[in-house]
C-alpha cells in the first residue's frame, strides 16, 4: 500500500505539541506547512530546519489541519482559520 500525500497545515508548530507533531510530520512525504505566532516558537521551528508559513496559506488549501495550540486558544484560533 502506498502512502496518500496530504497537505497538512500544523497550527502552533513552535510548542510542545506542535514540536512532537512537527518532528514526525518532517519525516513523511506529507505536504506540511508550520505555523506559529510566538517569536519563541517560530525560533523552535527555524532552529529545527522548517520553514514558517502564513496562517492562512498553511490552512487554505490543507487537507488536514492540526491545532496544537493550548485549550484556551482553540476558540480564537479557529475563529480567525474559519470565518
């Protein structure tokens, strides 16, 4: 069985979640665009060799988003992904 090459958007991909998710999807043949809001984080993300996407780039056309952003962020986040 061959694997289906997806574009998938990570939300919050400089946080502790984000990182673990980010470090497995990096090794897929998956389409992945990283996003993050913190300058700290974008600095995770840069330091482990992804490139930083637009919010809404990542998202547009992403078969599959990941919000791993914290629980009190859900509602907000998804308001400004989904209009």
């Amino acid at each position: 069985m061959t694997e289906q090459q997806l574009k998938i958007a990570v939300v919050g991909a400089g946080g502790k979640m984000g990182m673990r998710v980010s470090d497995n999807l990096q090794h897929s043949s998956h389409d992945v665009g990283y996003v993050e809001n913190s300058t700290a984080g974008q600095q995770r993300t840069l330091d482990a060799g992804r490139s930083l996407t637009e919010s809404t780039t990542a998202v547009r056309d992403a078969d599959v988003v990941i919000l791993a952003v914290p629980d009190v962020a859900l509602g907000p986040v998804s308001a400004q992904l989904v209009p």
